[in-house]
C-alpha cells in the first residue's frame, strides 16, 4: 500500500506527505480488520467438522480387530463393517468438499469486498485484497484445531482452481518481451537470493543465541535460504493488481513481464535448491540426534561406573572391620 502511493505520487505528482501516510495506514488497518473477520467467518465454517480422518482409522482397526475376533469364532466375513466404513469415508469427503466451497466463497467475497472498495467510495478509500485474505489465512492457519481440516478442504479444489490460475498467467506471458529483460529478471533472481541468505543467517544466529532449546545447527541456519526461493501465488497477485491501476499503463505491461520472468526462474531454480537444502538439514539433524544420543549413553555409563565404584570403596572399610 506504502510503494502504491509512493508510485502514484511518481507517476501523477504530488507530494508524500502525512495525508498519503494517513490514507496508506488507514488502508492497511482497514483490509487487516476486514481480514480478521474474515478469519472469524473462516473458523466458523471449518467448525463444522465430518468424522476426523484418525478417528476413522482408529474405527477401523477396532472394526477389523472384532471383524478377526468374529472370523476366529463364527468363521463368516462381516460385510455391514466394510459398507459402514465405505459410508463414514464418503461423508467425510462430501463434507471435506462441501466446507471447501464454503471456504473459497467466503475468501472470494472477502476479496471482492476489499478490491470494490474503491469503486463503491468512489475512488475515495480504498483497500487491499491481498493483504485481506493473506491476514485471515494466518489467523485462521494458524488456528492448531482446524489446520487439518483447512489444509483438507483446500487440498480437495487446489488442482481446479491452481490450474487456470496459472495457465492464465502463463498465456500472458510475453516471451519476446522476457528476453529484453531477462538480465533484469536475473540480476533480481540472485539479488533475492543474497537477500534471503542474509536474512536468514542473520535470524537463525539469533535464533540460535535467544532459544538454545531450539537445537538449531550451523548447518541448518547456512542451508535454510535454499528453502526460501519458489514463489508464485502472491507475487503474480500483486502483478495483476499493477496492471488494474489506470495510472500505471504506462510502465505496467513491462513490469509484468519483468516480474513473471522472476517468477519463473524462481519456480525452475526454487524446488531443485528447496530439495537438495531439506535433505542436507534432515542429514544434519540425524546426526546432531546421534551425536546427543552417543554423548547421553556416555555419561550413562559414566555415571554407572562412579556409582559402581563408590559402592565398591565404601565396601572396604567394612570388609575390613569384620576381619579384625
């Protein structure tokens, strides 16, 4: 909201002064208020819970172990257990799918809502949308009790609607404009890189220093920034939330073009490098548990033996009075 009306400033003059800082913080407060009801809504619908999948399978090993104990005394297979587990299955997906919906609509609406805004105040207020649903995302991700099932319900329509979202977004995708910034695109692609190494060198040596019960390694604070390279989602969001301001048409198209290229180096390079630094961290954590293990059955034994031969020295003055 901050560069947005920096950049409007830029492109139709103006001054940045306390009125556009005004207008930016009321922005941002209003879309991260609207955000946190949207995560109330969201709570709500994820409240409405199908059978959870442990308790399923706890069901059905209960099932099976009294399907084995009727087999072992009556020897006649039990096909009402296998229908009523089929049954629990497909109401739990039906609900599971049923709450996605809700789920999508009441984000859809959030959205909608917050990108109308202006138009509805006739361009006097004005909100962002994805900071809205980015804020009911967290509060409400973040919420132990009903990750499980957000992830679920989402999992169930991410293929239907990631699917055009990119396919979209890669048909807008200029590739004789991609080669006259492609150095750009580059040049921000390690720029980023560099960025997240800092960042995170910077905060896992803190990290390490602020929380030692953490067990964070050297290994895993230097590989962590691997992690940290794909993008997509949000990036192209705000790309074709440029390319909706009238005063940006100027300059918007190769922006896009400029920053879709970014993307695209980061989603080639992101999960080769995501995958090479979790195996490597998961490589040092086995080996950190090792170690810590070796030291304990260590100082186990150490231990044992000071005991063992502290008993054995106060047994020798004894040993010697009853031969005197």
């Amino acid at each position: 909201s901050l560069c947005s009306q920096f950049v409007k400033v830029a492109t139709d003059g103006g001054t940045f002064g306390p009125a556009v800082l005004m207008t930016a913080s009321v922005e941002i407060l209003t879309s991260v208020v609207l955000g946190a009801l949207t995560a109330q809504v969201l709570r709500l619908v994820l409240s409405i819970r199908a059978t959870p999948r442990d308790s399923l399978d706890d069901e059905d090993s209960s099932d099976s172990d009294d399907k084995e104990k009727a087999d072992e005394m009556i020897h006649i297979p039990s096909q009402a257990s296998v229908a009523n587990i089929e049954a629990r299955e497909r109401q739990h997906a039906y609900v599971a799918a049923l709450r996605g919906i809700f789920v999508l609509a009441t984000l859809a609406a959030s959205f909608l809502i917050a990108d109308k805004a202006s138009i509805w105040s006739n361009e006097m207020f004005e909100m962002e949308p994805l900071l809205t649903c980015t804020v009911a995302a967290c509060l409400c991700g973040h919420d132990a009790g009903r990750r499980a099932a957000l992830m679920e319900s989402l999992g169930m329509w991410a293929r239907i609607v990631l699917l055009p979202f990119f396919t979209l977004a890669g048909a807008s995708l200029q590739l004789p404009g991609l080669a006259k910034v492609f150095p750009a695109a580059v040049t921000l692609v390690m720029l980023r890189m560099l960025a997240n190494f800092l960042g995170t060198s910077i905060g896992g040596r803190m990290s390490r220093r602020f929380f030692p019960q953490q067990r964070i390694t050297d290994r895993m604070v230097n590989l962590l920034w691997t992690c940290l390279l794909a993008q997509a989602g949000v990036t192209m969001g705000l790309v074709i939330a440029v390319q909706s301001i009238r005063s940006f048409h100027k300059w918007s198209g190769e922006f896009a073009i400029l920053i879709l290229g970014v993307v695209m180096l980061n989603q080639m390079l992101g999960p080769v490098f995501c995958r090479v630094g979790i195996k490597a961290i998961l490589e040092d954590e086995a080996k950190h548990d090792l170690r810590e293990d070796t030291n304990r059955t260590e100082n186990e034994n150490s231990d044992a033996a000071a005991s063992t031969t502290a008993s054995a020295r106060s047994q020798v003055p004894l040993t010697q009075k009853q031969t005197k």
